[in-house]
C-alpha cells in the first residue's frame, strides 16, 4: 500500500563529500501474477533486489517524493516507475530517531561505501554475520526510453539476519552495519555487498532504499526524489529460512506472510519490486534490480 508521507513512519560532520573523492511503481497486477511471482522459482530475469526483516510496523508511511512517479507509468522502452514506500521505522537518515536521539549515517565518513556488512566509524568494525549477497540496482529513465541514470546516489538498508537494524534494535544500537551508499556509474548502476536478511513478523522480506540526485544531496531522508523497497522472491527465502545458520527464526515468520497480504507489496507494484535472486547458500546469492524513476 501507498501512502502520502514516509517521514510520518518507520518508528538514529560531513563525510560524504569527503567519502566521494576519496571513491570518486493500480488494479492489483493481477492477484494471480503476484502469486505466480512469489512461489515461483529462483528467478534469472532483468530485474531483481532482495530483502529484510525486522521488528516494526511499516504499514502507515510512505515517501512523499516523486509522488507523480506512483502510477507506474513507463517509457516507450517498457521500464516502469518503481512505486514510492514507506521508509520503514529505522532509515537512519536523519528524518528520525533512535534512544538517543536523531541518527544519521548519511553525514557519517564512511558511509559511501561498497561492502556495507560491517559497522564503520565509531561504530568499530563488527560485522554482520550471514549468507553473503551481491545486490546491484540498475538506475533508469521511464522518461528517456530507459536510459541509464548517472551520477545518482542510492543510500541502501535492511535488516540483519535475526531481523533486527542496526542503531535501533535492541542489541544492535552501537552497530550502524547493513547501511551504505553508491554512486551510478555510466551504466546507471551500483553494486553492494551485503547479507540475505531475514524475514520479521508480518512483513514479506525486503530491502530498503533512497535515491539522491547526486551525492551531495544525500545528506538527509528530506532531500530524497524517492524512497521505495525491493522484494525477494519466495524460492530464494526457501533455500535460506531454516536452512542457513541463524536464520531459524524467520521460518515461521515467512510461513504465515505472502506478497499479497504484505502490507507494502500487496498491490501492484510487486511485479516492478521483487527481485531477480540467483546463487546458493554455499557460494552466496546475486539479487539485481531494475528501478525506474521519471528524471
């Protein structure tokens, strides 16, 4: 479900410019196709993300940028607008607050980063533990034939494998891991190396993301011209869920939510949101994604 205002919901100096140079989305899809998309196999298509967990309500927020861009509409080229979201309760970029205040990563040195599974900064180095996963978005154009968007900042998060987030969950308040921003590259893209997250309680596995219009605007949930969530596909959870180490949790949690009683992905923004997943819990998982936004 859509909704008018992501900074109503999801309930932690400047190092960004510093990090760059020093790296330089209305009828429900047909119900019958999102649960075609949900138990269907590990699928190897175009487009793709992947998921998390994590012990908060998100069902009553969402972004409010680009709010033109939710209708879905799509280029001569076919490429769809990914649908505005919730930020969920823990985004972490300075639109709220954690037990000791406002957070912020996003001005945090360090954030722009590739590999986004250990804490950084002040935070140490502990890293989250779990089934590793490559997460690459692809960036395109609804309005230009699906060109690819460069110079763009995506400030990517999600859940660990208990499903909790880091700076907010009990236990994980001084970790600020699983958080990390990329700039597109020529090819609209960014890459992330990261964990398969779990599956918390009445939400179906996801991904959070913000997109910037460049890395110098990234600074805060307020300056965002989207905020939207990537799903996993059911067959991928499958392979990992009571199988992979730490995951057993989010068996019965996965159990008794479906994409079409998921309270983000329940309408008909599935079908642009739910990811591409390939691999194994031995050589680790590949989730990629194409997201649209009218530029």
């Amino acid at each position: 479900m859509h909704h008018d205002d992501h900074h109503d919901h999801d309930k932690h100096p400047h190092g960004l410019a510093a990090d760059l140079q020093t790296l330089a989305q209305r009828a429900m899809a047909r119900r019958g196709m999102l649960r075609w998309l949900a138990a269907g196999a590990v699928m190897t298509g175009p487009l793709a993300l992947v998921a998390c967990g994590g012990g908060g309500s998100e069902d009553s927020g969402s972004s409010s940028s680009d709010s033109s861009d939710s209708s879905g509409s799509s280029s001569s080229d076919s490429c769809s607008v990914i649908p505005s979201e919730t930020q969920g309760p823990y985004p972490g970029d300075g639109t709220n607050s954690n037990s000791s205040g406002v957070v912020n990563v996003l001005t945090m040195s360090g954030i722009v980063r590739s590999d986004i599974r250990p804490s950084f900064g002040d935070y140490g180095d502990n890293e989250a533990a779990g089934i590793p996963m490559t997460v690459t978005l692809k960036l395109v154009n609804t309005g230009s034939s699906c060109a690819s968007l460069e110079g763009y900042a995506i400030y990517l998060w999600h859940c660990d494998r208990s499903g909790s987030y880091s700076l907010y969950s009990s236990g994980v308040t001084d970790e600020n891991y699983l958080r990390g921003v990329q700039v597109t590259d020529a090819n609209g893209e960014v890459t992330f190396t990261t964990i398969f997250p779990a599956c918390y309680s009445g939400r179906w596995p996801h991904m959070h993301f913000e997109i910037y219009s460049s890395i110098d605007t990234a600074t805060s949930g307020n300056n965002d011209v989207k905020t939207s969530q990537l799903a996993i596909p059911a067959a991928a959870c499958n392979q990992v869920y009571g199988v992979a180490t730490g995951y057993d949790a989010s068996v019965t949690n996965f159990a008794q939510i479906s994409l079409s009683s998921d309270n983000v992905f329940s309408d008909d923004s599935a079908a642009t949101q739910l990811a591409t997943v390939t691999g194994s819990n031995s050589a680790g998982y590949v989730a990629t994604l194409t997201v649209g936004i009218s530029a």
